[in-house]
C-alpha cells in the first residue's frame, strides 16, 4: 500500500500524524532556511555555476520562483536576526510573515517587532505595519481600457516598488502584469501598461506601416521593432554586423577587444556564460555577459578569440577574486565607485558653471561697453 493513501487511518491518527507532519515541516523549513542563508554568505552559488543564489534555488533545488524568493529573503533576514530561526520552528512566525516584516527590521526594533508579530496573521501583520511604519496614500489612477469580457479573480502577489509586497486581497486581473503567458504552440500573450509617449510611438508606428499592415493589429509593429532594437543592440554588445571589415582599428588599450574577436567569441559561446562547476554544470545566465580575458590583463592576458570568454557578471568578479583574492578586488571597486562618482561631481558642476556663464555673460558685456 503507498504510503501516500491514508484512507485507512483513523480520524483521530489522521488528526495527531497532521499534527506532527506540520511540526516536522516547520522544524525543516527553519533548517533550510539556516542552510540557505549560509550557503548564500558564502557565496557557494557560484561555483556551482550560478549567478546567484536565485538561480541556485530555482535550478538546482528545484524551487518555484515565488518560493525561492521568499525563501532567500526570509534567511537573508534570519541570518541578520537569529532568533527568527526559532520563531519558525516553533510555529510563531511562517516565511510570509518574515518577508513582511524584513524591510522593517533593525538592531533596535527586531526583539519587540518578532514579539508583537508572534501568532499574528497576515492581515493582522499588515495591519500591525501599516500602524508603526505609516505611507502614504496611494494615487488616484484613471485607466482607459477597451471592452473585454471580464477576467477570472484570482489572488495573486503584487510587487511593490523594489521591495515584495505579499497582498491578502483577491486581485481582479487574468496574468501578473507584464508577463508573457504561453497560449499556444509558438503563441504568447504579452499585457502591459505604456506612458504617452510609448503610445504615441505606436500609434505613430502603426501609421506609418499602414500601407504594409492591413489590420490594427500591434503584434507585428512589435515584432518589427524588436527586430531593429536588437539588431542596434546586438551591434553595439557584440559588433553584430552583415558586412565586417577585414580589419578593424587597432588600439593601444590592453582591454580593448576587436570587433572581429567579439563576434567570434560570442558565435563559439552562444550568447550564455562560460564559467563551469566541478562537475560540468555550466551557468545558464544570458543576461548581464561581458567579454572576459581568459588569462588577466595584468598578467599578460591578450584579446584573442582563445584568450577571451563569455562570463556573466557574477562569475567575472569570482573568477577575479580567486585571482587576485577578495579583498583586494574589494578595494579595487571601491576605487572604481569613488572615481565614479568624482567624475559624476565633477560633470555636474561643469554643468552648473556652464549654465551660470550663460545666464551672467551678456550683463558682464554691457558693463564692459560702459566701462571708459
């Protein structure tokens, strides 16, 4: 018999093994999240070819993406706060609560806040913030949409503005927004919200295409400007082009990479990070690439198609850091961040001087002219 049918257990067994499967499940989630917070101190994602600890989660620990979200932040808040770790365990507090309250922690207030939200609900959490850390009322929004048959209810969690915010309301809406839901075979559904300008463009778009698209229809105007916008990227990234020179300029900058070496190099990589584990996994990351030198620069690396690598940028900086060590990479970046910032100082206030120039000049003239 599997041990999954219980139809032959009593309803008072049923009653006391629910009981202590839950307690059992508690005391695992708080293990797992004291697990996952070191792991991700460590940084041990990335030499298992991950990014970040996100993918880590999703790939590897096979967790959906909502709950390895909340599963990070609420041991990244436990790592910070300990005693979080036993408020799980101990059924006070569960991960969506802890999520709530993340934001909010500090050394000051964590003792008495995981106190008041002890045993508390959702709502009652939600409740409990929004009396201690107030915002401000939402704006009045107006939008103007087209007749359409009106979408099943469903609950669904709405981001706020770089932080999770979990809603406990039913939400009437047919997808998360901006989200590209599969339809069918090779077809997706894409819904949005645009600003004017966004609007005017393609509707601008749509005129000009008239006498190519017989029908309204948007998805073909989209798909003409992706084809142009990636192209523009793709060229700018990559050197992406039909027609390359046999020979390009030559630089005297180290770093420099030829174009003929960048579209080589991404051809031979297919646009996804190089950096593998010990055991073969290569990093699924195709966002944020750059090209890397296989041997450092400072070591004599040269911009050759075998002397170069694509790596994600979370790989680039650990590959460095096993080069050179962690802490003088730390250094080296907060130089780059304090150069950086210099150099935004310095900009504006050539700005500002420029500006102030203009305003004073034609008065300084005329004193001049009436200067004897």
């Amino acid at each position: 018999m599997s041990k999954y049918s219980l139809s032959h257990v009593s309803d008072a067994a049923l009653s006391r093994d629910l009981a202590a499967a839950a307690a059992r499940d508690r005391a695992s989630t708080a293990i797992l999240l004291a697990h996952i917070a070191e792991f991700d101190a460590r940084k041990l994602y990335l030499p298992a070819a991950h990014s970040s600890m996100y993918s880590y989660c999703v790939h590897e620990l096979r967790l959906g993406e909502q709950a390895a979200f909340k599963r990070i932040r609420a041991a990244r808040a436990a790592r910070q706060f300990p005693p979080i770790f036993a408020a799980i365990a101990e059924s006070r507090l569960n991960i969506s609560a802890v999520v709530l309250l993340a934001p909010h922690l500090c050394q000051e207030n964590a003792e008495e806040l995981l106190s008041a939200a002890a045993g508390q609900s959702q709502d009652a959490i939600e409740r409990l913030l929004a009396q201690r850390f107030p915002r401000p009322d939402v704006p009045t929004l107006v939008s103007a949409l087209g007749p359409s048959a009106p979408p099943p209810s469903r609950t669904v969690e709405a981001p706020g503005s770089g932080e999770l915010q979990l809603s406990s309301r039913t939400v009437e809406a047919p997808a998360p927004p901006q989200k590209l839901t599969p339809l069918a075979p090779q077809r997706y559904a894409l819904q949005t919200t645009v600003d004017q300008e966004t609007y005017d463009l393609l509707r601008q778009a749509q005129t000009l295409l008239g006498h190519q698209l017989n029908s309204g229809d948007i998805a073909p105007v989209l798909t003409r400007a992706l084809r142009l916008l990636v192209r523009h990227l793709e060229r700018r990234k990559f050197a992406a082009t039909d027609r390359p020179r046999r020979r390009g300029r030559s630089s005297s900058n180290p770093r420099h990479v030829p174009a003929a070496v960048k579209r080589a190099v991404r051809e031979r990589d297919q646009d996804q990070c190089t950096f593998r584990s010990e055991s073969g996994q290569r990093c699924p990351a195709r966002t944020r690439l750059g090209f890397d030198h296989i041997e450092p620069v400072a070591r004599g690396g040269q911009a050759t198609v075998d002397g170069m690598r694509l790596r994600c940028r979370a790989h680039n900086q650990y590959a460095a850091e096993c080069t050179f060590g962690a802490g003088f990479m730390a250094r080296k970046r907060e130089a780059a961040r304090a150069a950086s910032l210099e150099q935004r100082v310095k900009l504006a206030l050539t700005y500002f001087a420029n500006r102030h120039y203009t305003r004073v000049k034609p008065a300084t003239a005329e004193v001049r002219a009436m200067t004897p």
